[in-house]
C-alpha cells in the first residue's frame, strides 16, 4: 500500500505539465489563472497523499498553507480583473 500513494502522487505532479503549458501559452488571463489554481490544487493533493504516506503533519500543514495561498491569489487576480484595481 506504500507504493501507491507515492505512484498517486506522481501522477497527480505530472498533471501540472499540461496546466503549465495553459499558464504560458493561455490565451487569456482568466485561462491563466485557472491553470495557476489548478495546480495549487493538484500539488496540494499530492502533498495530503505524502502526508498520509509517510506519517508527518508537516506535509499536510503545508498542503493547507499552498491550498490557502492558490485561493487568495485567485480571488486577488479575480478582482484586479473585474475592477481594475486591488
């Protein structure tokens, strides 16, 4: 079973390649933003799953802290967007 959370973890990580290319070729901001959350959320995940794996609360005190970080950056980003200033 210790095998698989790291091979979950993986593969969550290598699905951040095709948000990163949204993120530099994105042909708007809004699609630029999303790819930016999204791997906020994929890297958190992986980071629960190593968590879990290996048995450290840091791991998972960090996932918080990357997931919270990915939301108020999106909502920032969203703002200066709708409004034009923060």
């Amino acid at each position: 079973m210790a095998g698989i959370y790291e091979a979950v973890a993986l593969v969550l990580l290598g699905l951040c390649a095709p948000m990163l290319y949204r993120v530099f070729k994105g042909p708007t901001i809004a699609d630029r933003v999303l790819a930016t959350d999204a791997i906020g959320v994929l890297v958190a995940n992986a980071l629960a799953l190593l968590s879990v794996q290996y048995g450290r609360a840091i791991y998972l005190d960090v996932a918080i802290v990357v997931a919270a970080l990915g939301f108020i950056g999106t909502l920032a980003i969203a703002k200066v967007l709708e409004s034009g200033k923060l």
